[in-house]
C-alpha cells in the first residue's frame, strides 16, 4: 500500500499505529519512492500531550502530512 506508515513498540515489536494517506495512483510517476519521515518534539509540550510529538510524511503527490505521534491523527 503506497504511504503506508507504521509505528511499532521497539521493545516488544507490536504495532502501536498505522496510517496510510490517500493517494491519487492514476497519477503518472516512474516509481513510488520513499519521500521520507521526520518528526518533531514541541518543546513546550509533553511528547506525549497532544501534538506533544509530529510525524511528518511527504507523498508521491508533493504533499506533506502532519500527523499526532502518540494516536496517528492527521493534523490540518
């Protein structure tokens, strides 16, 4: 599934989320690529607090997600 993103529990490997983006496949491109994944740890928050901790994705079609570390929520 293009986009697909999981986080896993590195001490037991148990799937803590997944999230996969909707993405337009008709659109041409030679390949799907791993565009990349960073995060960021607002300072002035828990990590665990809401939008404590973002993920964010970019996608074959130039967009970048933002989502909620801790539940995988996509933030507008």
């Amino acid at each position: 599934m293009p986009g697909l993103k999981t986080n896993l529990d590195i001490t037991t490997m148990i799937e803590r989320w997944s999230y996969s983006p909707t993405i337009d496949v008709s659109l041409r491109s030679s390949e799907v690529p791993s565009r990349g994944v960073s995060t960021w740890l607002d300072r002035e928050r828990e990590a665990a607090a809401p939008c404590g901790r973002r993920i964010f994705i970019a996608t074959i079609e130039a967009r970048v997600i933002a989502l909620d570390a801790v539940i995988a929520f996509a933030l507008p």
